[in-house]
C-alpha cells in the first residue's frame, strides 16, 4: 500500500492513513495510551498498572514526548500533560499521536479537579469525534480518589456522569475510580487492604479484556478505515471526472470563441 501516493490524493485523510499504515505494519499487542493534563497523576498510574517505576512523576511536567514500554501483552504510552503548553502545539501532537498509535486511551483526571473543565471536554470531544465509535476506545479514569472522602469522590464522580451525557460522543464513556498511591503503599508495605481498596483491580481486569479483543477490534477497526478512504477515494475521483469536464467545456468554448474571432479578423482584412 503506497501511503505516500493515496496522502498526495487524500491529504485530507492523513490521520486515517497513517493509522491504517501503522496497523497494517505493527505487532498485535494492544497500545493504550494514558491522556490527560499534566499532574493529574498519569504517570503515577502507569507505574501502578506495570509494576515498577518506569514513568517520571512529578509536581511539574516531565513527559514532553510519548514515551513507550513494552509488555509480554500490552504496550504502554506515556503521553505529554495537555494543556502545559501556552501554544498548545504539543496537545495538537498527542492527540493526533494518540490517535494514530493507540488502540485504546485511558483518558485521567483527578478527583480533586472536582469536575472536568472546559478544555477536557474540548479535548476528549475531539479524541471522540475523529472517527465512527471512537469514543468505545476510551475509558475516564478519576484518579487520586483517596485524596478525598468516599461521599465526595461520589459527587464528583455524578457531577462528570452529568457532563459527559450532555454529549452523545461521550455518553457511553465507562468511567473508573482508582488510587494508584493506595495501591502502590499497599505492594510496599505487603497490605492488601490497600490494594483492594485501590481498585486498580478494576484496570487489571479491564486491561485483560482489551488484549483479547484486540485482534478482532482492529480488524473491525481496517475494515472502517479502508470503507471510508474507499469512500472518499471515489468521492474524489467524481470531483475530478466532472472538473476535467469543465475545463474540456470551458476549453472547446474558448477555442470555439478562438476560431470565431479569428474569422470575422480575416474577414476583415479581405
């Protein structure tokens, strides 16, 4: 498949092209993504999801750049905090990053956020509305949940339901409650109170899911994509047909207009 060629007719189209090129040419474990803004605990989270601490931590942003690692069934994507930067040129990048390489994005914010802000919303409505049944890949994880009482980790939990069914892209978004610093102590300190208490649990078991239905969720996933580049394929090849066309009209009028002007002058020179 000669992506070069079809992006040369199809610019429109990059995103979905490159897509298409990248499950095409990668390995059949699935890549989730963590997204979300700086500080909202991604990385923290991460590290809780693989076991170690691969992933950079801290008060400021420290991810400028996805950033990968590779499991026995699942790769992982550290992406950079949106809106940390003034120009918003690197959220522009992960978002279309996230799409291009991410089978799955686990979208994070945290509860002491309270509610999600304007510019989240902005953002997960665009990550949703890139393509047909996007928003299935996506799963809001509210972190940081022991930072707060169990009554008002509810309330905001409800308050984020409340927005995210004024949207129909988002409406059947599965939200997640988790604390990765509650299950991180209770590895250190061998409690497993703690671990459950954590409920990344909930993330294992939902990770599980998504390495099996991997295979047939990206077959699903080439078999839109090509429908729709056919689609626009033939859309454009009418919309040149019929501008071909017009020039032709437009160019046998002129020389028609040609040929006139050039009668009634050697008419005139007789």
């Amino acid at each position: 498949m000669n992506i070069n060629a079809l992006l040369h007719f199809l610019p429109q189209e990059e995103q979905n092209l490159n897509r298409l090129a990248f499950i095409k040419n990668n390995s059949s474990k699935p890549r989730i993504a963590v997204f979300g803004k700086y500080n909202h605990g991604k990385s923290t989270l991460l590290n809780a999801l693989i076991g170690e601490e691969f992933f950079k931590a801290a008060d400021k942003r420290e991810t400028v750049e996805n950033r990968e690692l590779e499991q026995e069934k699942v790769i992982w994507i550290d992406t950079p905090g949106l809106d940390a930067d003034v120009n918003r040129q690197d959220d522009a990048k992960a978002i279309k990053g996230a799409f291009e390489v991410a089978d799955y994005l686990f979208l994070v914010h945290q509860a002491q956020a309270g509610e999600l802000d304007k510019y989240e919303l902005d953002v997960f409505l665009k990550l949703a509305r890139q393509d047909k049944n996007y928003s299935q890949k996506m799963f809001l994880i509210i972190t940081q949940v022991d930072q707060k009482s169990p009554d008002d980790v509810a309330i905001v939990e409800r308050k984020i339901r409340e927005q995210l069914m004024q949207f129909i892209d988002l409406q059947q978004l599965e939200v997640i409650k988790v604390s990765a610093q509650r299950y991180l102590r209770g590895i250190q300190e061998d409690k497993s109170i703690f671990c459950e208490r954590s409920n990344i649990n909930e993330l294992f078991s939902l990770t599980g899911k998504l390495v099996e239905q991997i295979d047939a969720a990206r077959e699903k996933e080439l078999k839109r994509l090509k429908s729709k580049i056919l689609l626009e394929l033939r859309s454009k090849t009418k919309w040149t047909a019929a501008e071909l066309m017009s020039k032709r009209a437009k160019a046998m009028k002129e020389k028609a207009e040609l040929q006139r002007d050039i009668q009634t002058l050697s008419q005139a020179l007789v």
